[in-house]
C-alpha cells in the first residue's frame, strides 16, 4: 500500500517560513545550518508567490454600475 504524499497548504507553507525565519535569526543557528535553510525558505517563499499570482488571476470584482445594475471584471482590469 502506497502513501500519499501531502500537499502543503499556503498556510502550511506561511508557517512553515515563520518557523525558518526564526531558525535563522537564531544566534544559536550553526551557519551550514542557517544556509540550508536560508535556501528552503526561498524555494518555499517562491512557491508562495506563485500561488498568490495565481489566486490573483481568480480574482473578481463586483463592480456596480450607475443603472444599479452589476458587472464582474477580473482583478487585473482595474
């Protein structure tokens, strides 16, 4: 039986960078150490961005008219 493998939430991810942040800004961090993760927390802020572009291209917005009445425009049409 194979396991899956879970796919981190943007949340997760956000929590994730908190926990490397504070790793690194750690005195205690051996410099090897805080490289490595240095390295993760781009790879994982990268993935993050790229999610945020993403949900940024869903994005709509209700925009009402002068008649009252209602369109919907992306996000980008602003």
């Amino acid at each position: 039986m194979s396991k899956k493998v879970k796919k981190n939430s943007f949340e997760d991810d956000i929590i994730k960078l908190t926990g490397i942040i504070e790793q690194i800004e750690d005195n205690q961090t051996p410099l090897d150490t805080a490289i490595s993760l240095y390295k993760e927390g781009i790879a994982t802020a990268t993935k993050c961005g790229e999610i945020l572009t993403q949900y940024e291209k869903e994005i709509h917005l209700l925009k009402q008219n002068a008649d009252s009445t209602f369109i919907l425009e992306h996000f980008g049409d602003l």
